[in-house]
C-alpha cells in the first residue's frame, strides 16, 4: 500500500485534520453563520482552498472527509456540502503530499461497481494517495430515499465490499459475481497500488471481521482512558484472527483556545485547551495506543489559519 507508511508509523501518532473546514461551531463561528444565514450545520467552506493547501504544506498526515447525502435539521450537520466522491478529485489535484481519508462513505448507499470504479479513479489522480474508510451509515432519513432497508445495511455492507474488492483485482471476472454477465467483463481503471480500507465504527460487523478484512479501524472520539480499552480489544481482535498489526485511528473535537496557556477541560468528543498543552494531551492518546488522530477543528476559538499554523509550529514536531 503506497503511501500508507505516512499515516501508520507503529508505535507513535501521526495527525491529520478533519474536513469541514470552517470553526462554525465557536462563538465568532456561530455568530457569523446566523449573519450569513445558513441553517446550523451547513459550513461556510469559502477558504477551503487556502486551508487545504495550508495542510498539505504544513505536513499533515493525512485530511479526512465524510458522507452526508442529504441535510437533515434533527441531525444540523452538512459535512463538507461538496459530494465525497467529487470533491476527492478534486483534492487530488489541489494537493501534492497529504493522504486523503473518507471517514466515511456510506458504502450501502452505493452501487458497488460504480463505486470501485469512482475510487480506483481517485487512486490514480492523486498518485495512490488514498484511505478508503466505509460506513453503514446511522441516518434513518437516507435509506429510504435510496430505495434501500433500513436493516439491511450490515449485509450491504459486506456485500458492496466484495464486489469492489472483486473488480479491483488484475483479473478479475465479474460473472463471478454477475452470472448473467459474459465472462471477461471487467471495470477499469484498476488501483495501481492496493487502496488502504478502514472501518469507520464497527459498520454492523464483528471486530473480528473488521480485522480480518480491513487496514486499519477508525473509532470515535472517546476519552484516553476509554481509547485505551477500545486499542486493546482491537489489538485483541487482531491476534485471535493472526492478523500483523494495523493501525487505529480516532478523531477530536478541538477548541483550540486564543490563551496559548489555557489548561485542557473537556468536552463531548474533545475539549478545549491552549496550544502550550495540546502536546501533552496528544501524547495521552499516543500513550492509550493511537496511532493516527484526526483533528476536528469546528469548535475552534482560534481562527482556522491561525490554528492550522500554531499546530504546525508547536505541535506537529512532536509526533514525526
């Protein structure tokens, strides 16, 4: 897996940061966005460029981007508005070093084949530069509009999953998969490197199976001490199915405050702390056993740009 060694290095942390990327979830954030009246939820990506960019320059692991087909108000969240998929070329051509994580698509939602053929795409264009991560999806709203049950998703899942892996292969024949095909019908572009999968969550699947079938587990935002209990069971998992070591990988939700000084306090899916203890706390996680952190920086009192750069300066030496 070309490039993969950026994210995982065994034993330490890499960072990344986590799209949309905008602070709508501050004070100045939210007020601007009242202003500007977008429901809650829907970013204002206007300087995404600039801030993508800043992250590939700046040496960022990796960026990662969700899937949020429809805006749904119970659930006030609009991800990055641009479609993952096309959005995802796009960041291919804009950036030149940063891997480029999907966390996640929602694999049920799509048709396996078009899908295969969509990322084996975007492994090319940005020179095997990405991670794969593939969810069951958790909003109740989409399926239907899809035509899809609702409580059929974990076979979906599973499902979609073999019918890519099967139309990615040198030779594949995917009769194998559709009798009603002659044989010989094959989807291309094939990767020119394996592309790396990670489970977002467990996707309705045994951890077991997630070892068993994916590079790497991305798990939510939770404490150090919960992390830590979630990275053994992972690790437990691995062993009992003879897998080698793969990473895991988990998000936080930082408010990264305008006092450089300002001790840590926690929050639901992170906290808020001044960039002279964001190290430390860092290195809690590293500690706990992850190995790949993704920044979400909604919440942020400090100006995105600004914060991309205090990073970059204070803390992105210590992991690398």
């Amino acid at each position: 897996m070309k490039n993969f060694d950026k994210l995982y290095k065994p034993g330490k942390m890499t960072l990344g940061i986590e799209f949309p990327l905008d602070n709508d979830w501050s004070l100045e954030g939210d007020k601007k966005r009242k202003e500007d009246g977008r429901p809650f939820g829907v970013p204002d990506i206007s300087k995404h460029l600039q801030y993508v960019k800043q992250i590939d320059k700046a040496g960022f692991a990796a960026v990662w981007i969700r899937e949020v087909p429809v805006y749904d108000p119970n659930f006030g969240d609009g991800a990055q508005l641009f479609d993952t998929l096309s959005y995802l070329g796009y960041l291919s051509a804009a950036t030149k070093n940063v891997l480029l994580g999907t966390a996640a698509i929602v694999s049920p939602l799509h048709q396996p084949i078009k899908l295969a053929k969509a990322t084996a795409t975007i492994e090319h264009l940005s020179d095997s530069r990405l991670i794969l991560g593939l969810g069951l999806g958790d909003r109740p709203v989409e399926f239907p509009m899809y035509g899809i049950d609702y409580q059929e998703r974990p076979k979906l899942f599973r499902d979609h999953l073999n019918i890519m892996q099967e139309a990615w292969k040198t030779n594949s024949d995917l009769s194998a998969i559709y009798p009603f095909l002659n044989k010989g019908v094959a989807v291309y572009p094939k990767p020119k490197h394996q592309i790396p999968l990670v489970v977002a969550g467990h996707s309705g699947q045994s951890l077991e199976w997630i070892a068993k079938n994916a590079n790497g587990w991305f798990n939510y935002p939770r404490t150090p001490e919960e992390t830590y209990l979630n990275r053994k069971r992972w690790c437990e998992a691995l062993y009992d199915t003879d897998q080698a070591c793969k990473p895991y990988i988990s998000a936080f939700h930082l408010n990264l405050l305008q006092d450089d000084n300002t001790m840590f306090k926690p929050h639901r899916f992170g906290g808020s702390v001044g960039i002279n203890h964001l190290t430390e706390l860092l290195k809690a996680y590293e500690d706990a056993g992850v190995n790949h952190m993704a920044l979400h920086l909604r919440k942020s009192d400090t100006p995105l740009g600004e914060a991309i750069s205090k990073i970059e300066t204070v803390v992105l030496p210590n992991f690398y």
